[in-house]
C-alpha cells in the first residue's frame, strides 16, 4: 500500500522545536508535543516531506528568537528529519511567475512564504496543512 504524503511547513513542527529550545536552556527534557506524538505513531502510514524553507523558517526562529547556536539548531534538525523519517526537499525552482500573485491578490507577508511552501507541496504531490486561514481563504477564491 502505497503511504501518502503530507508536507510539513514551519506551522507543523515549530511548537516542537521551540519546546526543546526552551529545555535547552533551561537543562530540561524537552516535552513531546502531541502534535509530534501524533506524527510518530502515524509515519508507517505517512511520508512526511519537509523542505528547505522550512528549515530556514525554523532556524532563524530558534536561533535568533531563543539563543540556539547553529550547532544544537542542526543535532535538533537532523534529529527531527530522523525520527519522522521526513524526506527533505533541497530545491525548489521559482521564475518571475511568483511576482504575479502579489500583484494579483492583496496578502500578508506570511501568506506569500506559505505560497512557495504550497508549491514544494504540489511538486512532490503532498498534502499540504495549513492554518493560514489568509493561505486557504486566497486558494479557494483562486481554485489553486
């Protein structure tokens, strides 16, 4: 039987990743959010598919928002990429097409980042979760 894809974008993983920093710097054990329990118990049914721009999202949350140097960030990536058993997406080619969608459709700056996320997702044929009501909202008047 073949698994389905499911994308995951900053959204999905950051309350995880920002519990362990916390414990980090408190010399704690990081809580398993339920969210991420629930991934864990699902991923022999799931492939889970990450990406490149999420990795940058998370990083600059992790270092720049909660002191994390660029080594505990990269043991806490590769870790995460591990457990889930996430396929990591390296490339994503954008042209001059993207600049049409601000032009055509008002959208906040987040809205526009979980854009070129929904685009990893189509090309790898994925799932895509948002909870960017501004993100679904724009897709369902645009029939993306």
């Amino acid at each position: 039987m073949e698994k389905f894809r499911v994308y995951l974008d900053t959204n999905m993983i950051i309350d995880s990743f920002i519990n362990q920093a916390i414990a980090i710097r408190k010399g704690e054990e990081a809580k398993i959010p339920e969210k991420l329990k629930f991934f864990l118990d699902i991923r022999d049914k799931v492939e889970f598919i990450t990406s490149f721009l999420t990795e940058t999202e998370v990083a600059r949350e992790l270092i720049a928002g909660h002191g994390l140097d660029e080594e505990q960030f990269d043991i806490l990536w590769e870790n995460f990429l591990e457990r889930l058993r996430c396929r990591y997406v390296e490339e994503l080619k954008l042209d001059k097409e993207l600049v049409k969608l601000p032009k055509r459709i008002k959208m906040k700056l987040r809205t526009l980042v979980n854009f070129i996320h929904l685009f990893v997702a189509m090309k790898e044929s994925a799932y895509f979760v948002s909870g960017d009501n501004d993100l679904i909202k724009v897709v369902r008047e645009n029939k993306v």
